[in-house]
C-alpha cells in the first residue's frame, strides 16, 4: 500500500459527506488521502485494510458522527491509532466533530475539530489544514478540555469551553513567531468571556513556540452565583507590582527589591531568551497612566516572547484587537447544556426558555452563568423566574452592578445624557437622535458615545454612525441614572409625535421621511403606552395606514392590542373599536379567522358602549365579513360586505369605503366562480376609486382583476394587469401588495413558459410573504419551486 498523507475514517451513514464535502478540499490543499471505498484492497478482511491504513498514513481524520460512535469497525480504527500513539503527543489522530456525539472515553483527552455548523466549515477546514501543513499539535477545540500544559505553566485550568472559533484563530496569528506584534489585546464589555478566551488561546499555544505560560490578574472582583466577592489575595495593583510578579514567575524574585525604575528593563533582560507567553487579565483596573506603561513594556518584549492583554477598555496599540461581542447562540446553548449536567432544574428547561435567557442577557456568558446559576436558589424554580431575579437582583447579588457599576461615576455628564438617550432605542440609534434627545451637539453626542463604546458600554457600527446601548445596560442605567432617562423621554416622544402627525395618516408621499426615522419612532412607543390615553389614540390614528403600507404588521398589532387595552382602562370606547379594529385587520392579512372574527366582536362591542354611527358599524361588520371569508362561510361574507356597502354607500355612494366594500365582494365572487359579478363589482370599484383619486383602492382594484385573470387562465392579461399593479405599489409603496403582485407576474409569466423571466418576481414575493407571514405564502413557494425546477436549480 502506497503512503498516505490522511486515512479518514467515518461512517458509511456520513459517506456522501465526506466524498462530496470533505475529500475534494483534502486533495484541493494537496494532501494525498487515503479511504475506504477506493484504496481498500478487494478479498482481504476488512479488519486487515484497516490496520494497513493506519500503519500507512501518518495522520488519521476520525470524523465523528452518532453513527461514527456506533460503528464497531470505526471504533477499531481509533483504538489502532490510540494504541500507536497513546498521548496524542505525535498528532497522529484528528478528531473532527461532524454532528453533536459523546465520542469514546478513550477519546476524551483529544480536542477536536468543530465541523458541526455548515456556515463555519470552510474557516474550520482552513485551521485544519494550516495545522496538517506545519505538522503541529492536535486542532483547536471549541469544547473540549484542555490538554496538559506540556511546559511550565500558571494558567488557571479550564474544564470547558464553548466556541470563539475565528478570535481562537486572530490571537493564534498574533502570537505566532512570526507576527511583527507583541500579541493580542481582547477588549469587550464586563462578563463577555475576555478572560476565559484568553486562557483558551493560553492553552491551546504551541509548546514548541513557548517554554514558560505566565498568567497575571489584575481583577480585583469576582461575580458568583451568591454574589460579588473580592479578590484581595490575587490582584496586582498597579504597574510594579506587575513586574515585580513576573519577575517572581520567571524564577527572579529579586528583582521585586530592584530599583523601580530599572525594573522594566531587568525584567526585559530576565525574559530574554524565555520564549514565555504572558496573560495580562483586567487590565482596565489600573489607572490610565499605568495601562500605558504596561503597553510600553509590552511593545519591547525580547524576541520570541508574546502577550495577550484583557480589558474592558479599548486602547491603540502595536497589537492585535480582538473586539469581543456576545456568544453566537449554538455556543451559548452548548455552554447550557454543560451547566446542565450539573444543575437538574436547568436540565429540564425547554429550548424556548433556554432561548429566552439568551436573548436576555445578550449572549453574554458571565450573566448566563449566573442566571443558570440562580436555579435551586431562594424562590428560583424555573428559568423564567430566574431571568425575573436577573432583572430585579438585590443589591449584593447584582450581576449589572457588577458589569456595569465601576464605569457609572466615571461618566461625564454629556456621556450620561447620551446614555440615556441611547437607553430607550432597541435598534442603532443614529447620532442625530441622540444629540436632539440629550440636548447635545451633534460633535459632541459622537465624542460621547465614541468614548463609551472605547469603554465598550456601547457597541458601535463599523462606520461609527449609529450606536447601541445592549438591552440591559439600558436597564441598569434606568435604575442608577433615572433622572436622566426621564429628562431624555420627554423629547422622544414630542419629537416622534410631530414626525407621525406630520408624515402619517394617508400622506403616502411622506412616508419615506417617517420610513427615515422609524427607529426613533419605534423606541418612543413603549412611552406612549405609559403615557396619556389620548396622544396613545392620536398617535395609533396617524400610524395606521403607515406600519400597514410598510409591511410593520408586527408593530401594528402590537401596537393596536395595547392601545385597544389602554382605552378600556379609560372608556375611551370609540378609540378601542378602532384599535380593535386595527388588530382584527392584521389578522385578516394573515390569514386566521378565529381572531378576525374574535376582535370584530369586539370592535362592535366597544362601537356600541360608545354610541358610534353607522360608520362604525359598517366597519365592525366588513371585519366579519373577512371573518366568514377566511373560514369558507362565503354567502355570511357576501352577506356581510353588501350589508356594510350598503351602510357606506348611504353616507357617500363615492368613498374610499365604498371601492374597499365592494373588492371585498368582488374577491368573494371569484373565489366561489361567480366571475361575471366578480369582474362587474371589481370594475365598479376600480371606476370609482380612480374618480375620487383612490390610489391605494386602484391598486387593489387592478390587482383584484389579475387574480381573476389567473383564475380564468388568461396568462398574457394577468400578466399585464398585474404589472400595471406591481408599479403602482411600488410607488406607494405598499409592500404586502408588491408582495402579491410578483406572485401574480411569476404565475402568469411562467404558465406561458418563460420560467427565467418568472423567478426573481417569485423569489420577491416569496421574501415578502415569509416576512409578513401572509396566507398567500404557500401558493408562493409552489411558483418559486416550479420555476427553479424548469431551470434545473436546486
């Protein structure tokens, strides 16, 4: 048997994987590879070909896989190569983690590769190959423990760890032998896992490239599940004494007597030729003066010495940076699932609650900890209550104070107001809405907010435009500063409320400028709600048509349930049957007729305490109407639009009402065949709405009749029909019916055999639907599959 590079060793369950995915990459990068289903010689026992494989190559893949666990001749070839090399020492053996599994205890020391997610795999492979190439120590391991330091070391032991694939790999880079840095600085707010990537990257540095791993703290506090608890024994508490600990790490304790001001180039001597990795952690706690000596020291380490620094605070330097943001979901769930193994309550959460607390605390992997680590603790059964516990923790046992309390005092007092402004934005704020809501200038808002996203408080676009406060922060600032968050409230909503009077209603043309400011817009809602009954009601009346056109059908209904509840609070009758109105509408576009017809009861209820008019009322019958039309009850809903056309019709035979009852009727006549009445009642409402300048009614018109076209087979009219309404749409922009009308052009467009011209209208209007969760979606779907199916895509 010739020589391979890699014998790979998987799962006949996993072969197309691994034949289609992983061999083509292997032997792209050059590698010679050896498998089973084309270098296994025919006529000899399988257990010989194997046994030959693992003598012949110098690596063997192990690509794990539940089937890969189950295999009996899978688990002969890792015992073969275990057997050649017990240790792992020669890194004849690569594990790669292909699908969630338990491997074998006998695996248990080895780290793996994580292949598990389709979207990580192509930078996954490239570490693999980079460490086969320069014939390195086993890969880097998202989750399993750390190997044995095979050189003097100080680095605290690390029993799991959970993803920081491509930061593993950045500081990897940095402290190379061949980087021109000293090494890498991890920045990032309070609990994001600064300290323990760092560990991670300690562990997992090449002993070849390192004779000595030094670890330094200077954090002066720690967070536990009982609370916060000093840190007296361990802290180095300024620059000296750092030096002073080094030396002693390196074995020259004498040099802590030496005179300070000699001491850095002592030490620089002491470490020349120590080939030491030195782990700098927290070190925000010393002054500024002193993290800038600490950096001057680092930029004149000896050749062959690197450093990785931790801090909250963000600082040029002659390094690399590592700006750290929360943990991507798989990892945080998989850090779950470990802390579950030891924490029955949390065992028996769902994934929903397990979501939920992630979502909470941001992906942050210090307040997951914490919050897990509630479970069993006082009154906290669940994991609901105890993310409840998280955001009303005592003092004492406050994980905000923790991350956030030290920076609180150092704010100045435009940092403060831009905090506040910040904190009730749920999406990046841009700095204009900050700066008009702090009573700042627009330069110094950005000074501000540039300054605490250095101090990662804040988290910063690319381009330092819009900013964001993380959800709680803004809470903990609601508690320690909340004189001037509800100095900054009253300007948001003033100012959101001439925005909506100004841009809303059915002003169509100036919706863009509502469209421009809609985060500001959106983050002054929950203030409304607290606030007076009737600017709630002015402000849901001049938002309708808007969150309606521009597809918000979330924020809409959100929106009209809590007004509808907060007029009932205040009998103010007449603005919940709107409200419920609003949210019987929304219902209506999606497609669920139990609540259409639930919220039409509920508007006429609330229309008759009121003592509404006929107007009303017609109202509260046509959303009954599409009620019955949606369940399939079509003579009450033909009964019902013509009862409310009727009403319409007597108060203004020529109104918006008027054209909208009867589409209605006319959407009810085809779908039960009628399509001369259909047609007729269509073309009615279409004369009409054009005589009284109906733009949104036209369009629905023009659209109503390409369905019918469509129903009728009259390809080359749908077609044109509902172009003709796709424009008009586009321009008033009305996003569900641009939705419908590219369902309408790809149907039509396709059934006359131009399937190329047919997808990207079917491939919009299946993004739309999917986003606005329209009934439609499904007929959607089936055009896009028939369409990429005539075109031989997948």
């Amino acid at each position: 048997m010739d020589p391979a590079t890699i014998f790979i060793s998987y799962s006949h369950h996993d072969k197309a994987w691994v034949c289609e995915w992983l061999l083509p990459r292997l032997e792209a990068a050059g590698l010679k590879v050896l498998i089973d289903s084309q270098d296994f010689a025919v006529g000899v026992p399988v257990l010989v070909n194997i046994e030959r494989a693992v003598e012949a190559s110098r690596r063997t893949l192990l690509v794990l896989t539940p089937h890969w666990v189950a295999s009996e001749w899978t688990g002969f070839e890792s015992l073969l190569l275990q057997t050649s090399d017990p240790t792992g020492l020669r890194g004849r053996l690569l594990p790669l983690m292909l699908e969630t599994c338990e491997p074998p205890k006998r695996l248990g020391i080895f780290t793996h590769a994580d292949f598990r997610a389709p979207a990580d795999r192509d930078a996954a492979l490239a570490r693999l190959l980079r460490q086969i190439t320069e014939d390195a120590s086993p890969p880097w391991s998202a989750n399993r423990p750390s190997l044995p330091n095979l050189v003097p070391s100080t680095l605290p032991p690390q029993p799991y760890f959970f993803g920081r694939e491509t930061e593993l790999a950045t500081i990897a880079d940095a402290i190379s032998p061949e980087a021109r840095t000293w090494g890498a600085l991890i920045d990032g707010p309070g609990g994001i896992g600064k300290t323990a990537l760092a560990v991670r990257a300690g562990h997992l540095a090449p002993a070849a490239h390192f004779a000595v791993k030094i670890f330094l703290s200077a954090k002066v506090r720690e967070l536990t599940p009982a609370g916060e608890q000093p840190l007296a024994d361990f802290m180095l508490p300024n620059y000296m004494a750092l030096l002073a600990e080094l030396a002693r790490e390196l074995g020259e304790a004498d040099i802590a007597k030496s005179d300070p001001s000699e001491r850095a180039n002592t030490v620089r001597r002491a470490l020349a030729g120590k080939r030491a990795l030195i782990l700098i952690d927290n070190l925000e706690t010393l002054v500024e003066a002193e993290r800038v000596r600490v950096f001057q020291f680092l930029g004149r380490l000896p050749e062959g010495n690197k450093a990785i620094v931790t801090s909250r605070r963000r600082s040029d330097v002659d390094a690399r940076v590592i700006r750290l943001d929360r943990l991507a979901l798989n990892d945080a769930l998989a850090l779950l699932g470990e802390l579950a193994k030891r924490n029955p309550r949390l065992a028996r959460a769902t994934a929903a609650e397990r979501q939920a607390l992630y979502e909470l605390t941001h992906g942050n992997p210090l307040l997951i900890q914490w919050t897990a680590g509630q479970l069993g603790r006082g009154q906290c059964r669940t994991v609901t209550a105890a993310c409840d516990f998280l955001r009303a923790a005592p003092a004492g046992n406050d994980p905000l104070e923790y991350i956030f309390g030290d920076l609180v005092e150092s704010f100045t007092e435009s940092e403060t107001k831009a905090l506040a402004g910040l904190a009730h934005f749920t999406q990046p704020a841009k700095v204009k809405w900050v700066a008009d809501l702090a009573d700042l200038a627009e330069p110094a808002a950005l000074t501000a907010l540039e300054d605490l996203a250095d101090r990662a408080l804040v988290v910063a676009s690319p381009d330092a435009e819009t900013f964001l406060l993380p959800p709680l922060a803004a809470l903990f600032l609601r508690r320690r500063r909340p004189e001037a968050v509800a100095a900054t409230a009253g300007r948001l909503t003033d100012r959101a409320y001439a925005l909506a009077l100004q841009n809303g209603f059915e002003e169509y043309d100036r919706f863009p400028a509502l469209e421009a400011e809609w985060p500001a817009v959106a983050a002054a809602l929950p203030l409304f709600l607290a606030g007076p009954n009737d600017r709630l009601q002015a402000l849901c009346d001049a938002l309708r048509e808007f969150l309606n056109f521009s597809g918000r059908w979330d924020e809409r209904l959100t929106l009209g349930e809590q007004a509808e509840a907060k007029a009932v609070t205040t009998q103010d009758w007449k603005n919940a049957g709107w409200r419920a109105y609003d949210a019987g509408r929304v219902y209506f576009q999606r497609g669920q007729a139990a609540e259409v017809l639930r919220w039409a009861d509920r508007a006429a209820a609330h229309w008759q305490a009121a003592r509404a008019g006929a107007r009303e009322r017609a109202f509260a019958i046509r959303l009954r109407g599409h009620g019955h039309q949606l369940a399939k009850d079509y003579p009450a809903a033909i009964a019902a639009y013509q009862e409310a056309l009727a009403l319409w019709r007597m108060l203004d035979a020529e109104s918006g009402n008027a054209v909208s009852a009867l589409n209605d009727l006319a959407e009810v006549e085809r779908l039960v065949g009628d399509y001369a009445a259909a047609k007729r009642d269509c073309g009615e409402a279409l004369e009409v709405a054009r005589w009284i300048n109906d733009r949104d009614g036209v369009i629905h018109c023009i659209g109503n009749l390409a369905e019918l076209a469509l129903d009728r087979k009259q390809w080359p009219e749908a077609e044109r029909l509902a172009g003709e309404a796709l424009a008009l749409a586009e321009k008033l922009g009305r996003v569900n019916l641009v939705g419908l009308d590219c369902y309408r052009i790809a149907k039509a467009v396709l059934r006359q055999g131009r399937p190329a011209e047919a997808l990207p209208f079917a491939r919009r209007a299946v993004e739309i639907m999917a986003r606005l969760r329209m009934p439609d979606l499904d007929d959607a779907r089936q055009v896009l599959v028939e369409c990429e199916a005539a075109l031989g895509e997948e």
